[in-house]
C-alpha cells in the first residue's frame, strides 16, 4: 500500500508547521482578501508581524 504523504499549513510569521489540534487560527488577508493567512499559537500569543505574499499587507 503506498503511503501518502499530508501537507501541514504553515505559519505566515514563523513558517513553522502548524500541528492538527494546535489553537492556530486561519483567515484571509485584511486588505486583498486572497491569501489565507496561518497563525501559531505562539506568534498569535506574542503578536508576531505577519505579511501578505500577496499584497504586501502587515499586521500583528
């Protein structure tokens, strides 16, 4: 049986993995509303910078 492999979504400010059950959150960019934009528990919980690939857009 061939394995698969399962792709984690990463933070936007720390582009570290973020694990199933972590209190991560997910939204779209504020400003352009085309990116989804992935928060750790950590960089939430610190108000770690985070920035579009998109458009540019910088918030806390």
């Amino acid at each position: 049986m061939p394995q698969r492999s399962v792709s984690l979504p990463v933070c936007t400010s720390c582009n570290r993995p973020v694990m199933p059950g972590e209190k991560a959150s997910k939204f779209h960019c504020p400003s352009c509303q085309q990116v989804a934009v992935w928060r750790c528990e950590k960089c939430r919980k610190f108000s770690r910078r985070y920035k579009c690939v998109n458009c540019g857009f910088e918030g806390p």
